[in-house]
C-alpha cells in the first residue's frame, strides 16, 4: 500500500507538470487535492468521475451546446423549449434531488465554464439567465427570471427579466434569485437569500430581502461594471435634475435626513436590493425614462444617477 501510494505521488507531479490533457492535468489536480484519502475511496471517486463524464453527452442530449469536459452525477431534469448552452467544465450534482433546467420557447439560459451547480437546484428562463465562470451554486437554490404567471390568468406566462450572475459568485444553500437581478464578480449570497435587484461586486449579503453585509475587497477596474466607491466631486446642487433626484431619494429612504451626494449602498441604511429597485423605478417615474437593464448597477450613488439621467435627457432630445 506504501508502494501505491509512492507511485500515485510521482504520477500526480508527473501529469501536472508535462501533461498538455485537461483531463489529465484535472486528475493530477483532483488527486493531489485528495492524496491524503485511502486509495479504495481514491478508486470510487475515479469510478464516478469516470461515469459522470462518459454519462453527461446523453443525459445534456436536450442542450444547444455542450462544453468539453461537462460532468453530470446522475440525470437532471431538462426542459428545453429555448435555449440552452452550458460551457466547459462545467459539474451538475443531482445524486439526491434532481437539478431542473427549463426554458420557455423565448427563453435562453448560458452556463459560463467551471460552473459547479449542486442537487435540486432550479434554472428556468423565459427570458435570460447568465452565469458567468467559476460560479458555485449550493443545493436547492432557485433562479427564476419570471413570476411565471400573470395575475388571474393562469394559463398565460409572465414575461421575464433578465438575471445576471457574475464571475466567482459563490450562492449557498436555498438562495433564492428573482427576475432582474445582478449579482456583482466574487459576491456571496448567504444560505437562504432572497436576491431581487442589484448586489455588488465582492460584498457576503444576505436576509430576505438580501443586503450587503460585508464588503471583501474594491473591485478591479475592468471587473464590473458596478462602481460603488465613493467619488470626490458632486453635481450642481442648483440643477433640475439633482433636485429631482434627491426629492425620489428622500421618498425611498424617509429615514435619511441628511443627503451626502456620495451615498452608497454601504453608507445607507436600508439600501438593500428591494430598496435599488424601488428607487430606479422611482426615478423612472420621475424623469419619463426607462434605463437599460445593463445602467441598473451604475445607479449606485447620487452624482452617477444624474450624469446617467442627464445622458438618457440628452439622447431623447437628440432622436
């Protein structure tokens, strides 16, 4: 047994280091992760390695597109009336309960690569759900971009809203995400969430509905779109449009007595994912305007909501 385990060491350092094979290089990384592990427990995980690979082209036969090395652990549920791309590496667990990916016949959902998604999760898209790369999703989540149905009329689906979660957002167990929310790169949302809205890059939130509960670390500059740091300068306070801004403001947080034009969703109590958007239909109301899905997560603090509004002014002006 000493032997083996010698061996096993040797073959680990070997592929690692000159193997040009995905595959092989993602065994030597898997063993040298567990080489502490008995070699019988060693042999059943290379068993269902092996049998979750060789099994995942028939049990994705519904998908569009497929990546190289996509795994499946036993058989999930896929009810595929749109779209469906799931990227490489990517790992679906449905051992205990089955994992759902459904589409309606407008609806697209894309997987991003090593995408890790655990059993009875549930994906369904009428509209658009992304997942970015690296993303671990925790057993029985819930990521719906649609209510479904519309309000007595049952037999008739609810248009979606697009969801968007990115790049090495880690969701834990039961979160539940709601149609038009963004999840910022390297966020985590905590074990039985409610994400309806925005949420920051590299932020733990959690609760129902979810807020930021602690802040990880500044977001690169090419990371996100979603800058919530604060900036130095301030709009005019004379102007229309920052009068207005602040008047929709003050309706959404009555509690806020004293307006900083550099308020963010880390400095103002209550500026959870519900409030972002109730304030962004707020001054949709207010300015006659629809702002682009993709704006949503630059409304983070005052002096960008009205560089942006000024923008959307401008444009209508110039059509």
């Amino acid at each position: 047994m000493f032997s083996i385990k010698i061996n096993l060491e040797k073959f680990i350092a070997h592929s690692i280091r000159t193997s040009n094979s995905t595959l092989v290089k993602r065994i030597g990384l898997s063993l040298k992760r567990d080489k502490a592990l008995p070699v019988p427990h060693l042999i059943r995980k290379g068993y269902t390695f092996a049998k979750s690979l060789t099994l995942s082209p028939f049990y994705l036969r519904r998908c569009d597109k497929v990546g190289s090395m996509a795994r499946t652990k036993s058989r999930p549920y896929i009810e595929n009336l749109g779209s469906i791309e799931i990227g490489n590496g990517v790992n679906i667990n449905s051992s205990n309960v089955r994992t759902d990916l459904l589409t309606g016949i407008d609806g697209k959902i894309i997987i991003g690569n090593d995408v890790s998604i655990n059993f009875g999760v549930s994906i369904v898209a009428e509209n658009k759900v992304t997942l970015g790369n690296r993303i671990r999703i925790g057993p029985y989540t819930m990521i719906i971009d649609t209510d479904r149905h519309i309000q007595n009329d049952r037999f008739k689906w609810a248009k979606g809203e697009p969801v968007i979660i990115e790049d090495d957002v880690w969701l834990a167990t039961r979160v539940m995400v709601l149609k038009g929310s963004l999840i910022g790169k390297g966020s985590m949302i905590a074990s039985g969430s409610v994400v309806s809205g925005v949420i920051p890059p590299y932020v733990v939130a959690g609760g129902i509905p979810a807020r930021v509960l602690k802040f990880l670390k500044k977001p690169e500059s090419d990371a996100t779109d979603f800058e919530w740091q604060e900036t130095d300068d301030t709009p005019d306070y004379t102007s229309d449009t920052a009068y207005r801004v602040k008047q929709v403001f003050s309706k959404v947080f009555p509690e806020h007595n004293q307006i900083n034009w550099k308020e963010t969703p880390a400095t103002v109590v209550g500026w959870d994912s519900f409030a972002h958007v109730r304030l962004v239909r707020g001054l949709e109301l207010e300015f006659d305007i629809r702002f682009a899905r993709s704006d949503w997560a630059r409304l983070s603090n005052l002096k960008k909501m009205c560089k942006i509004i000024e923008s959307y002014q401008h444009s209508l002006k110039t059509q």
